[in-house]
C-alpha cells in the first residue's frame, strides 16, 4: 500500500447531539456546515497582502499538493494510546489575551497526539471503537506560499457555536501545520495550537483533542496532503476543481484588497505635481481619503501609509491623513518620488505607533505596525528610534531588515516567529524559527 502523503487525523469535539446515527439527520436544534477557505499568508499569521500578479502565477495545478479532508461524528472519545500534544506542540496562542503567548490549554486541554501507519485501519477502529459516522469530505489546493483551511461549524439553537478548522501551509521543502479552535458567540473565544512542520511535501500525524463546548460527543477529521495526481490517477479531476477555488480564493483576496483601496472614484494618481496636489486634496474629503492615502503610498514607496490605507480603521486613516497633510504643506517639501514618500513614511510612523500607545491601545494599529515592521513593529518607541535614524526609504528597509534578522535570536518564541513571516516575505530564506531558538537562521 502507497504511504499516504500527509495525514493530519484531527478528532476535535463539538456538541453534544450534533451528530445522530448515519440514517439519522443532524438534530433540529443543531445545524453543521463545512468551509473551505484559500489565503496567501501562512497558517499563523493569516492573509497577508497579494502581490498583483501572484493569482497568474499560481494557475498551474499539478504544482500545488491535493488536500482532502473527510469528518466523521463520534460517539464518545476513542482510548487511542497517543501521547500529549505538547510534545509535538510548537506554540500555543489566545488570539484574544492581551498577551498572546500567556495561552494555557483550554479548548485544547487533553488533546493528544502520535503517528499512524495505516489511516484506514485507524478509521476502521474508531468506527468500531467510537461508532464514528461520516459527516462528509472537503477538497482544497495548497501551492507554495498559500494556506488552505478546511473547517467544521457547529452552531445550536441555543446560539452555542463551535468552530474546529486545520490549517495547512505550504512553504519550500516543508509545510506548516495548524489547528484553530473557537467557541462561543458573537465574540468566539480563539485557542491557536502550532504544531512541528514537516519536512518535504509529505509526514503524518494524529490527534485527538477534548471537545470545545465539553459535550460527550467529538468529531473526528482526517486530512491527507499529498502532491497532486498524475494523468490517470484517482483524484485528479477533483482535485483540478479545488485548484481552480483555490485560484478563485486568491482573486477575491486580492479583489477585497483592491476594493478597501479605491471605494469610490479611482484614486488620483501621486506620481507627478498634479497627482500629488489632487491626492492631497482627496485626502481632505471622507469618502475618497483611504483611496488617495493608498495612492499615495504606493506611488511613493510609503508602505506603512498603504498598509494603514489597506487595514487601517476610519479614524487611523483619517489621522494619518491629516499628518501627510500637515507634512506635505512644509516649505520646501517634495513633491514626488521616494523623497517624499520618506517624509509620509516618517509621519505615518509617528501616528500610528501612537495610536498603539494611546490608553487604550489600538490593536489595529499593534497590527499594521508589526505587518510593516516585522518584530520590531511590536516595540512601538524602539521603531521610532529606528525610524530617526534611518536616512530615506532605502536605509529604512535595512534598518528593519537588521531588526528582524536580531529578532531571530529573541528568546520568545512568538518574536522570533514574527522576524521569519517577515524575512520570508522581503525574499530571504529562513529555517524553522522554532528550532534553534538562539541562531540566526536567515541568509
């Protein structure tokens, strides 16, 4: 029998009477759905922006690996000998906690984890042992640089909801694995468990975790990745279908990106005297400042005033405008050009790393920080330093390059996972930031 490329068997648990026997429907007071989602952007830190260009690149399918996911519904939990997911536990994060690394096992806590020879043998048992019932299959892409999430929603009449999803990311030479837990509702407490890479394009894995709203019964996933079929091998077909909604997922990433950027008329272009004096006076009008604020950043190099453009909320846009303003109508300001997207770059620095201080502190600013900066977007005075001394956009760019190459050798496992997401992303090759916690990896 062939090895099974990747088999991620996830049993997570849900509600109680969630699952009825297989000729049975769903209970009245409990519905189940299934999703599928696509982004660029790795399994930890979610979507990040799409390069225009990147979906065209992507199109072929037999380079991206085949995911397909099967659930199950169980009975009860299966007595399945593994061993505690801390020892194959890379990183445990509360997406909701002030500090995101304080995360003790909740939604997680008695998950266990080990490796299987035979998946089909594995589910045979749990159909024996846990009356495990199929509760259906989910198909999905996953080319170099994207994250595939396949995910199970359990949602009671009661307004309990319960959501389990296994994230997925393909790098060079290894792939990143991820389990999200969320429960409760509107606003779902988030337990993050990263698991060990694996290296090359095939590993496996099991897991059986406690279940998320502490009822008798569990659900159970398996998940293979492999590479994707060859001519005439089962699978084929459906898995050309997955690539092309992986594709799909992608244009609409980059389409929403796009559309948070331009909402009303095209943005003026900043590129010349013209578009710069229509940007700036764009920027005094609300409903076409994010637009003009993006223009303006991405014709001149400021990338922390695209990104506040892009992700920012009304009134961080808003403020940053009213400091490019401000910046732009000193005498003797340029006009154009990567001079003055420095001065713009300069003064969006300032307010948003503010806002990040401000009592209390915007998370959203936190965020845009971290995204422009890396590591050293989490220490918002140490980046104001950083931003004085450094002399132009050039010298800007290496002075966070140099951070984030010293933010690999941080103690704290979440900086230096946030130093490697960004040298990965400038295009240096980084190891595995988890496992040498006091060498630089990057070269």
């Amino acid at each position: 029998m062939p090895r099974t490329a990747l088999a991620l068997l996830v049993v997570a648990a849900a509600v109680a009477g969630c699952v009825d026997p297989p000729s049975t429907p769903p209970a009245p007071d409990v519905a189940l759905a299934r999703s599928v989602e696509h982004y660029a952007g790795s399994a930890v830190a979610g979507p990040a922006a799409v390069d225009s260009g990147a979906v065209v690149a992507l199109q072929d399918p037999d380079a991206a690996l085949q995911v397909r996911v099967r659930w199950l519904g169980l009975e009860g939990l299966p007595a399945a000998g593994l061993e505690p997911i801390a020892r194959r536990r890379r990183l445990l994060l509360d997406l909701d906690a002030v500090d995101v690394l304080s995360a003790v096992p909740t939604l997680s806590a008695g998950a266990r984890a080990g490796g299987v020879e035979d998946v089909d043998a594995w589910l045979a048992a749990l159909r024996s042992e846990a009356e495990a019932r199929d509760l259906g299959e989910q198909r999905a892409a996953l080319p170099v640089g994207v994250t595939a999430e396949a995910a199970l929603h359990v949602e009671r009449a009661s307004g309990a909801r319960a959501r389990v999803a296994i994230r997925a990311h393909a790098r060079a030479g290894a792939l990143d694995l991820a389990l999200l837990l969320e429960r409760g509702a509107p606003s779902p407490r988030r337990e993050l468990v990263v698991l060990a890479p694996a290296q090359g394009d095939r590993a496996r894995l099991a897991l059986i975790l406690a279940n998320p709203l502490g009822a008798p019964v569990a659900l159970a996933a398996v998940v293979d990745i492999a590479p994707a079929p060859a001519p005439g091998e089962a699978g084929r077909v459906a898995h050309r279908a997955a690539h092309a909604a992986c594709v799909a997922d992608l244009a609409r990433q980059e389409a929403l990106a796009l559309a948070a950027a331009r909402r009303d008329p095209p943005p003026p272009r900043a590129g010349d005297d013209v578009g710069l004096a229509r940007a700036l006076e764009a920027l005094r009008a609300p409903a076409h400042r994010r637009g003009a604020l993006f223009a303006m950043g991405a014709h001149t190099g400021a990338g922390l005033v695209e990104a506040v453009a892009l992700g920012g909320d009304d009134a961080l846009v808003e403020a940053v405008s009213a400091a490019a303003l401000d910046v732009a109508a000193r005498p003797g300001a340029p006009t154009r050009g990567g001079d003055l997207g420095w001065l713009l770059e300069r003064a969006a620095v300032e307010v948003v790393s503010g806002a990040a201080e401000a009592d209390p502190p915007s998370r959203g600013a936190q965020a845009l920080l971290v995204r422009r900066a890396g590591v050293v977007g989490f220490f918002p005075r140490t980046l104001r330093e950083v931003c004085e001394r450094a002399e132009g956009l050039a010298g800007w760019g290496a002075a966070l390059e140099e951070a984030n190459v010293a933010g690999l050798s941080d103690p704290t496992p979440m900086q230096r996972l946030l130093a490697a997401e960004w040298l990965s992303a400038a295009g240096r090759r980084v190891d595995d930031p988890l496992a040498r916690p006091a060498q630089e990896t990057a070269r």
